[in-house]
C-alpha cells in the first residue's frame, strides 16, 4: 500500500491527502456532534422523569387490592396511563407490580437497593417484557396509604430515532465533504503545484537545449519562492562556469598556439635542411635545437598549469592537510630559484619559524611562483643587482622585487587566469602562475596579494599571509 501511494502523481498524492484530512476533521466533528446531542437528548429525558408525578389514587387502589398486577391486560380501566410512561411499584423482596403503561420492566440491583432502603434513588436503562430499551428512574414516593418504591420509565425510542437520523444526516453530510474536498484539494493541488510545473518546465527545457539563460519568476518568501531562487542561482552559476570553461579553452588555445607555431616553424627547417641536403651551420642548428627545447619546456609548463587549474577547487581546509614548515618550504623555494636568477642576481632570505597546515608540494609551488615572478620582473629594473628579498615573519611571507613595478589599475587583474600585463608579454610564461598561487593560498585558508613597494627602489611586493603559529601543534 505504501508503494502504491509513493507510485502516485505528487498532485495525486496532495489531493489524496486533503480528502482524508478533511475526511477525519469531519468524522471527528459528526461523532462529538452525535454524543453531545445524545447526552443533551438523554438528560431531558432525565429531566422528565425526575419531574414526572405519579397518579395518588392509582397506587391507593393497587395497595388495598393486595394484588399485584404483572399483565398489562390486568390493569383497571379507569387507571391513567400516559403515553409512553410505564409506572410500576418495586417490594422490598424485588417483586414489582405494574401500575400504569403497557409492560412491565425488569428489576435492577439498583431498583431493589432502593426498596431496601440502601440507596435514595437509582436512575438507569432498563429493558421492558416487550423487548424495548427504556430510561427508568426509581425512588421512594409517599402515596395515600403509605410510602412506596415506585419505578417511572419512557421509552429510549425517544433519543433513539432522532440519533438514527442524525447519524444518517451526519454520514451524508461527511461524505459530501469528503467528496467536495477532494474536489477542493485537486483545485488547490493545482495551484499549488504551478510553480513546480514551472520549474519542472523550465529543467526539462535546459535538460533538452542546455540553455542556462532560462529564470523562473520568483514571487514572495514561501518555500517554492526559495527553491525557485536556489534554482536560478544553480543555473547562473552553472552558466558561469561554462563561460570561464570556455574562456580558459579559447585562452589555452591562444596561448598554446605561440609555441606550437614556433615549434613547428624550427622543426620545418631542421626537416627541410635534411631534405635538401644542405645543413644548417653548427651554431645555427644548436640555437634551433636550444630553441626547440626550450619551447618543449614551456609547452609542458603551460600543460602542467592547465592540470592544475582544471581540478575542482576545494574549500579552506579540506582535502588531505597536514602540519607544514612553512620557513622550510621557502628555504628550498629560495633554494631552487637561486639558480634560475640571473648572474649577479641575489636572493636574500629571512625566515622565521611558521607552521601551518596545508599540502608541502602545493605550497612550495606559491613560493616557487611568487619567487619566479620576482626574478623575472625584477632583471627588468634599472637595477637587477638589488635581488629579490624573502622575509616570513609573523606569518606573512613578503617576496619583493626591485622591477619596473605593477600599474594601480593593472593590480586587480593579476590574478586572472592568462592575463598578462602588457609590458610583460615578451617575457617567457602563460599568465597562469599567479592563478594557482591565489587558487591554493584560498584552499590553505590564507590570502595573497602584490602592492607597489613601500620605498624609493620601486618594485613590487607579494604579500602572502597563512594561519599558523610560530610552533608546531602538539601531535607534530
């Protein structure tokens, strides 16, 4: 049953669930209706009993006859019997003579406690010889001729046939109900249900061209309202990351094209001077090969990037971390970018011990980068025999060149992906070393920036700052 129900249309199901929910308010409502009008409707019968009044002269003549009457056809014809009452006198030894009505009814424990003088008064249901239900109240009364036990009942038919009726109307109006809200809750179903057919239309249409242009209308604050914005933002965001797929394909082709150009170019002379049997003079075929290679290594450096730059980035702190040196890591960046600095070219180090947590390899790369990029802009200064200065302190990690510095209104683009400045484009790189930098500092939980420096030489510094502390944690 409860497959049957999760195989239904959501429609359905909502529909479903308002009939029944309208179909237990109104069951509940007509059963607290039915007992409250049979409780009012026994009480006034209470009530005539407790104020019924019995016939004086009856009972006289049914005391000094000495004979109790049990048969109704035995009644005199001059007694009085009301419609619908039954009167009837209870002995102490439980035997009870019929003084008015057309049938006699059974004596209770209660009747014969009464008689007995143990109770004052005894008010119940009782069944008669003619097989009816009866509302019987039985008490002592004072007569002429005496005080007796006298047992006064009406007929339950009168609370019984209005209940009957009631209960019928009760059970025709539940069910018109539960009809009407089926009805009531398809209508709603479908109202309610009109901006998840819109958002269903709206993922099919994408499901069916890919166009991530397409918004819902957002009205109010309800949950349709959030789940329709939550939507718009996953197909906006979505679309930008095709664009920025995009942007990095066209931008990796532009830059790939430059080295495969110049890599074909010397390759088709080396082929053509083995071709015509006339080759190329020995420091011209060694420049070429030089050459040659030295593009192979760029192409793989740019590959190597795009690698890097493909993979989903992952959030401050998460992926495999451990406790990182961070004065190490630099020491060996100094230490591999010493050689790749021009001649005459100092790199000055001074380092503090920081520990943070982070990937060793990935960080050694920020430094390694930020290092390259300060020797390769700062032999473009006027004075490339100032160096380059690495100073970690407090947990921020300064690499300052002594170049020809970064424009102000250039210095929010260099952490694009490719964008170079203009004046560096003729230097060797793709524009992608400072896009790692900042993508891995933000995964360590740090931040990176580059700032004109703060002295007469010019230049630029990078400014890169990681939570740490200057001694290692417990569990290192």
């Amino acid at each position: 049953m409860r497959h049957r129900f999760r195989d239904l249309p959501l429609r359905s199901r909502l529909a479903l669930l308002t009939a029944l929910a309208v179909a237990l308010a109104v069951a509940v409502c007509s059963g607290v209706a039915w007992f409250l009008v049979r409780d009012q409707l026994t009480s006034s019968v209470d009530e005539t009993l407790r104020g019924s009044s019995v016939d004086g002269p009856a009972f006289a003549a049914q005391l000094s006859s000495g004979v109790c009457v049990t048969d109704p056809e035995r009644l005199p014809d001059n007694v009085p019997s009301p419609l619908g009452f039954v009167t009837q006198i209870v002995r102490s030894d439980g035997a009870a003579c019929l003084v008015q009505g057309s049938t006699t009814l059974e004596v209770t424990d209660s009747d014969l406690a009464v008689a007995q003088g143990r109770l004052p008064e005894s008010l119940h249901d009782a069944t008669g010889s003619d097989g009816g239900s009866y509302r019987v109240i039985t008490r002592r009364e004072r007569v002429p001729g005496g005080e007796v036990t006298v047992t006064v009942a009406r007929p339950l038919s009168e609370v019984d046939d209005p209940l009957r009726s009631l209960a019928v109307v009760l059970t025709l109006v539940a069910a018109g109900g539960v009809v009407g809200a089926a009805g009531i809750g398809v209508a709603l179903a479908r109202a309610g249900l009109r901006p998840v057919d819109r958002l269903t239309e709206a993922t099919e249409h994408i499901a069916r061209t890919e166009d991530l242009s397409v918004r819902i209308p957002v009205t109010g604050d309800d949950e349709i309202a959030r789940l329709s914005r939550s939507f718009n933002s996953m197909t906006a965001a979505l679309a930008s990351s095709r664009e920025l797929q995009q942007q990095l394909i066209a931008d990796a082709g532009h830059e790939l094209r430059t080295p495969l150009t110049s890599l074909r170019t010397n390759i088709e002379l080396l082929a053509r001077s083995e071709e015509t049997g006339r080759p190329l003079p020995p420091e011209d075929r060694r420049q070429l090969m030089a050459s040659v290679t030295a593009q192979l290594t760029e192409l793989a450096a740019l590959i190597g990037d795009l690698q890097e730059l493909s993979r989903p980035e992952r959030t401050a702190g998460s992926g495999r971390v451990e406790v990182v040196a961070l004065h190490e890591v630099a020491g060996r960046a100094v230490a591999r970018a010493r050689p790749r600095a021009p001649q005459g070219m100092p790199i000055d180090a001074e380092l503090d011990p920081w520990f943070v947590r982070g990937e060793p390899a990935a960080l050694e790369r920020v430094v390694v980068n930020l290092l390259d990029n300060a020797v390769k802009f700062g032999a473009e200064g006027a004075n490339p025999r100032a160096g380059v200065d690495v100073v970690l302190r407090d947990g921020v990690l300064l690499v300052r060149d002594r170049g020809p510095g970064i424009p102000t209104e250039e210095l929010p683009h260099v952490f694009e992906r490719f964008w170079r400045a203009p004046g560096a484009r003729r230097l060797p790189g793709s524009g992608l070393g400072l896009s790692i930098v900042a993508r891995t500092v933000r995964e360590s939980g740090g931040d990176v920036t580059l700032r004109p420096a703060r002295d007469a030489e010019g230049g630029t510094e990078a400014v890169l700052r990681l939570p740490g502390a200057p001694v290692p944690p417990p569990e290192r």
